[in-house]
C-alpha cells in the first residue's frame, strides 16, 4: 500500500523531491495553533481566487463509460458502480474552503456528490473498520482514520460550481475531506478501501503528517 513501490506510479519526479525536503526542514510551519470555530484561515495559510493544480504530473483521462468506483474492505456491502450507478446515489450539495500544504487556501467552493456519510450507510463498515484508504487512477494514495472521513461536509464529489469536475482537478470524481490538508482529497478517485489498520500513503511515506490538521499545522511528521 506504500506509494514508493506501487508499479502504476510514474516516477518522483523534481517538485516530489523538493516536497520532500520541505518535509524534512519544516518550510511553512509557523509554530501557531488555532482553532477552525475561532479563525477560518489556518495559521501559515493565504488565501487565493484562482484554484491551483497540484498532483503527480500524470492527469489520467479516465472516460465515463469506463469510469468504476470499487469500495471494498471491512464493510458489509461492497459496491462497484459505474457512472450511472454512481450518478444514482443520494446527491449532496456543500460548501467549504480548501486548505493546501503549500500553504494557499481557496475559499467558498461549491461541491455535489456523495455524502460519504451516505456512503457509509450503504455499504456500513464492519465495527473493527477503523481507517480509510483511497487510490486515485494515478496511483496515488492516501489514508484517514474512519471519523476524519465521515466528516459532516465531507463528500465524494463530480461537480465543482454546477459544472462537471474538470479532469486537472480530479475527475470523473475526486474526494473532498474540506477540514484536512488537501492532499488528503484523493482526485481521479478510482478505489475506497476500509481497514482495521493504518495504511500510510504516498504523502504520508514521503514526511507529510498522518492525520494533517490545518488549525494544528500538521503539515509534516515530526
Ligand atoms: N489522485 C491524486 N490525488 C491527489 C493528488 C495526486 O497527485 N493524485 N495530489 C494531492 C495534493 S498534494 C493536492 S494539494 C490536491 C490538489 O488538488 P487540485 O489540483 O484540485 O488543487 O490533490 C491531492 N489529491
Ligand atoms: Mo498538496
């Protein structure tokens, strides 16, 4: 489950090992603590209109008709729905900010989709369910523990502003956990698999944090 082995992966390019090392020296942290009801921008955060793209390089274009959503592991029911299947699945609207570790933050986005709360009624996670681990169709992977991705606004999305998420930013679908690092929303999202233990991903291999609090600053592993 370790990104750093995973065949489909493409190879740490310049930007992976400049993050790195920005793990491994701390950049951006300032060393300030806050609360997300007592201040909405978290410490060492700005805030910007446009909406960056960050991700591995590789924007797999994955076609509708093509497109699966495999949640599998410590639950009940596993699912595998199609586009249209997907699609048919009780629809949310949220709106919430991202916070990225490189520290911009875009406020008030739009996002429809899937509650994962709705999620977890569907497919009900066995009582020793404990984690959550998402792969995108990049390869990419990333981890949470079972509370962090039941979060009420958090949700698997396909539209961004009434509008189809674009495939830069994640789609067919991308997952969006607002209360987290954004490098915890899994784009391309291809598999949702619930385990009793802890899977750190790609970011987590490579010095992010485990968990990855913005009002904690928990942007690296100590
Ligand atoms: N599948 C996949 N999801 C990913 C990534 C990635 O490389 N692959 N990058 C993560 C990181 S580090 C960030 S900051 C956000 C960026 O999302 P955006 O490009 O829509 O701003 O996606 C996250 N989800
Ligand atoms: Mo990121």
């Amino acid at each position: 489950m370790s990104g750093s082995d995973d065949a489909t992966l493409p190879p740490d390019t310049k930007l992976t090992r400049t993050k790195e090392k920005w793990a491994r020296e701390g950049k951006f942290l300032t060393g300030r603590h806050a609360r997300p009801d007592s201040e909405r921008l978290p410490p060492g955060q700005h805030i910007v209109k446009d909406w960056p793209v960050l991700d591995l390089g590789v924007v797999p274009n994955i076609a509708r008709a093509h497109w699966r959503l495999d949640v599998t592991g410590a639950i009940e029911r596993p699912v595998s729905w199609n586009w249209t299947e997907f699609q048919a699945q009780p629809q949310t609207q949220e709106v919430s900010d991202i916070h990225c570790v490189t520290t911009w933050s875009r406020y008030d986005n739009q996002w429809q989709g899937l509650a994962t709360r709705d999620l977890l009624t569907k497919v009900m996670p066995k009582d020793d369910a404990a984690f959550v681990i998402l792969t995108g169709y990049d390869g990419y992977t990333t981890n949470l523990p079972l509370d962090d991705f039941a979060a009420e606004d958090a949700l698997v999305a396909h539209s961004w502003h009434g509008e189809p998420l674009s495939a830069e930013h994640g789609g067919p679908a991308r997952l969006v956990i607002p209360h987290l690092y954004f490098w915890k929303s899994a784009k391309w999202l291809q598999k949702i698999e619930f385990a009793t233990r802890d899977h750190p991903g790609f970011w987590e291999v490579r010095g992010y944090h485990n968990r990855g609090d913005p009002w904690n600053e928990q942007r690296y592993s100590e």
